[in-house]
C-alpha cells in the first residue's frame, strides 16, 4: 500500500509540473539533452569531480579575450503564460582568472548562442527573452536582468560576485495579474537586493510575446586568461 502512494503521489505531480534536474554523474549528452554553444574550442565535461561537476570553460589552450561557453537545452520546453510559475535553479562556483574580468550568467533564455553574454563587458543579449543573473567584465557584483523584447529591467544588486565557495543560486517566475510576470532573484535562499534603493529586486514583466526559453550557465573571458565555471547541478521546473 505504501509503494502505491508514493506512485499515485509521483504521478499527480506529474501531471502538474515539468521537473528537470542532472547532478552530472555523466558526462554532457549533447547529442539528446543539451545544446553547448563555444568559440575557441571551449568545453562543458564531467570529470570525476566529488558529488559530480560540470566544468564550463571558455577557451582551449589558445586563450583569447571574449571566448565563450554557453550550456542550455535542445529543446524550449518552458514558455512564458498565464497561471505559469517557473524556477531555475544552479549551484555553481568561479574564482576570476585576473581581478574582475570574467562574465558569467545563470537563468533563462530563449536561445542557447554566441554572444549571449555581449563582448567587452557590454551586458546580455539586447533581444529576445531572458531572466538573468549575471556579472560582467569589469563588475565585481551580481547584476539581474528580465527582458521581453524591447522591455528590459536590469539591476545591480550590493551581493560580490564569484570566489572558492559554491553558491546556491536561484530565479522564480510567477503571474500576478491576467498579462504580466513577477520574476525575482535569489542567491543562498537570499533575495539580492538593489545598490541603490536596498529592496529586493522583483521585476514586473508583460509575458505578451514571451519566447520559449531553457535554463542556461553561461561563461565568457574579459581577458587574455581563461575563465572557468563549475557546475554543481542544474535544476528547473515549471507547472504545466
């Protein structure tokens, strides 16, 4: 009787919430789950890290400035609508190669491409969908980003970015009204909070025209030294 309670349990859950989660015990199949997306010969492997680590680095042994590694889905299978909630969430860790030159983004996006992350420290992709957390060339702090076509919100949150310790970090997205989206930022269960004005930075989003996205972990060097990022695990799940 037990056994049949947790399936009818398992079941209904199903029937209520896409759930994707990998601990990379394998090696990235890129051939049926992800799509990675490199310049230079960059690369996403599993090596024998403990717990599992997906080692994002974004150039080869030829190091040069603005190559870049992006990992996310093969297919959009997250869409943006009404009476939709969706989280994205990463454990992840990168040291900077030289002072503050690395760029490195988490969370949602609509395509999975080269300069996803746009050169010389110039910020994300100025189009399409995105929910982001990020940090630029020439930052030293998480910034926070959603866009929807034209419509970009973008803050800079009072939270340092990168170092030897793993952080648990974490993007939920939820309606609030028959049109529009709030999309909120988390970091070790933290809300990150705006530089300037010290509240929570909670972005109010139109979800009219949202493009499909997937989960993402993106890297970028700023610099002649190549920057790494690892990947603890990759969670994200979205009611249906």
């Amino acid at each position: 009787m037990a056994n049949a309670l947790v399936q009818t349990d398992t079941y209904q859950k199903c029937d209520l919430v896409v759930e994707f989660f990998d601990d990379f015990i394998e090696e990235v199949d890129s051939t049926n789950v992800y799509t990675v997306t490199a310049t230079d010969s960059g690369t996403a492997a599993v090596g024998n890290g403990v717990g599992g680590i997906m080692v994002v680095t974004a150039s080869d042994g030829s190091v040069g400035d603005n190559d870049e590694v992006y990992v996310g889905f093969k297919n959009l299978v997250f869409t943006p609508a009404a009476n939709k909630t969706f989280v994205a969430r990463a454990r992840l860790q990168y040291s900077e190669a030289n002072t503050d030159d690395a760029n490195v983004a988490f969370g949602f996006i609509n395509s999975v491409s080269a300069n996803a992350i746009v050169d010389d420290g110039a910020g994300l992709l100025a189009s399409g969908t995105h929910f982001a957390i990020y940090k630029v060339d020439g930052g030293t702090v998480w910034k926070c980003e959603s866009r929807n076509q034209t419509a970009v919100y973008t803050n800079t949150s009072t939270l340092t970015a990168g170092g030897s310790a793993y952080v648990t970090m974490e993007i939920v997205i939820s309606e609030i009204t028959t049109s529009n989206m709030t999309v909120s930022f988390k970091v070790n269960d933290s809300y990150l909070v705006d530089a300037t004005t010290g509240f929570p930075i909670v972005h109010k989003v139109t979800y009219t025209s949202a493009d499909a996205v997937t989960p993402f972990v993106g890297v970028k060097n700023g610099g002649a030294n190549v920057e790494v990022v690892n990947v603890d695990y990759l969670y994200a799940a979205a009611t249906r």
